[in-house]
C-alpha cells in the first residue's frame, strides 16, 4: 500500500478503519494528526529563515511560525538580539523611556515580536525558526513528513478516529504506534544534525 500523498494516505486510514463511509471526517483525523505534530515534532527540516528590514518597534512573524530558534540583526556587526519576558522589557521601557538604536532584545506580543530599543532607522532582520508542518490537502498532497515518516501521519490520524468512532480498545494501539513514530523523526534529526565529523568544544579563556 503506497503513502506517498494525501489521497493516498486517506484511502489507508479507511483501510486500517475497515470502513468506506468516513470519507467526510478523514480530513478531520489528519487535521488533527497535525495540530499534535505540531506540538510534538521538532526536526531540522521545520527550520525556516525570515527577513526583513524593520524600522518601528513591531515585527511581524512569520504566519508559519512555531518557535524562534534564533534572532540577528545588522548593525555594524550581526549580532543576536536576545529574548527576554515581558515583565523585563517593561522594566527597561521604564528605565530608558524613549531609548531608540539597534534592537537589543525582543519579547513575543500578540502576532508580534516586540523590539527593544525602537529602531531608530532601518534594519535588516534575521529570524531564524520553526515552521509549522504545511498542512495536506487536495492542492497541497504532500509534504517532507509524509515523505519521509509516512507512519506518523497514518497513526495520528487512526488516533484521532478511535474517540470518533468510540472503539476505545484500538485508542490504545494507535497511540503506541503513533508515540513510537514521533519519536523515530525526532531521533532521525538529532542524528542528522551531529552525524560527520565530531563537535569541536569551545572552551573560554584559551587560545
């Protein structure tokens, strides 16, 4: 049985289901399979880099975004503009009322990121993040996951069917096989990312 796209992957979760007429709530299983992915996955292939040059105190994510791995800005050096609370920046508003320069730091408001200090001209932006899984569907039939971890999919979305279709016996079964698949891809990244020649240490204060 071939997973290699969406229609595909619908037709062997009615499979596994034994069941020909859920073709309008599949959909719903693997949209569901995805918000959770979402949550729980975390792969080099969901790193994603944004640019732009702001000059005002908000920034915009990305409407992919999932997390901030990293922020740079240009100065007269690329530098990182580190993450701070709320709670933080609102102390140091307080303290420098009005202060303007290169973005030093940022707290996450609303859709937003907030900078700190106020640009005080233009500068260029690098977030470095992780992106949501793009979401399948019929003009969108495949992505990196399915590609690649076609079992995550099928087993999230047979997850998501059991509460549906009150067969609380296979919950359990679905959930081990889907638990055992997420934590293959996450295994396969780290691997990837620390696989070839070994990590050099950087060891402060010598030369």
């Amino acid at each position: 049985m071939a997973l290699t796209n969406y229609t595909e992957l619908k037709t062997a979760i009615a499979d596994f289901l034994n069941r020909d007429d859920l073709g309008s709530v599949i959909p719903t299983f693997v949209s569901l399979c995805e918000a959770q992915v979402n949550r729980q996955i975390r792969h080099f292939k969901m790193e994603n880099r944004a640019t732009s040059t702001i000059n005002e105190q908000y920034l915009t994510r990305p409407s992919d975004w999932l997390e901030t791995i990293r922020m740079t800005v240009e100065a007269d050096t690329t530098r990182q503009v580190e993450l701070i609370s709320r709670a933080a920046l609102v102390d140091m508003k307080a303290q420098t009322l009005g202060a303007t320069g290169a973005p030093r730091f940022y707290t996450n408001s609303e859709d937003s990121f907030e900078l700190y200090p106020v640009p005080d001209g233009n500068y260029n932006i690098e977030v470095l993040y992780t992106q949501k899984i793009p979401a399948l569907s019929d003009s969108n039939p495949t992505n990196w996951l399915l590609t690649d971890h076609p079992d995550v999919y099928l087993y999230g979305a047979l997850v998501h069917s059991a509460p549906y279709l009150q067969e609380d016996g296979r919950a359990q079964t679905w959930a081990q096989m889907y638990g055992a698949a997420v934590q293959a891809t996450n295994m396969t990244s780290e691997k990837a990312k620390y696989s070839g020649s070994g990590l050099t240490p950087k060891i402060r204060g010598l030369r």
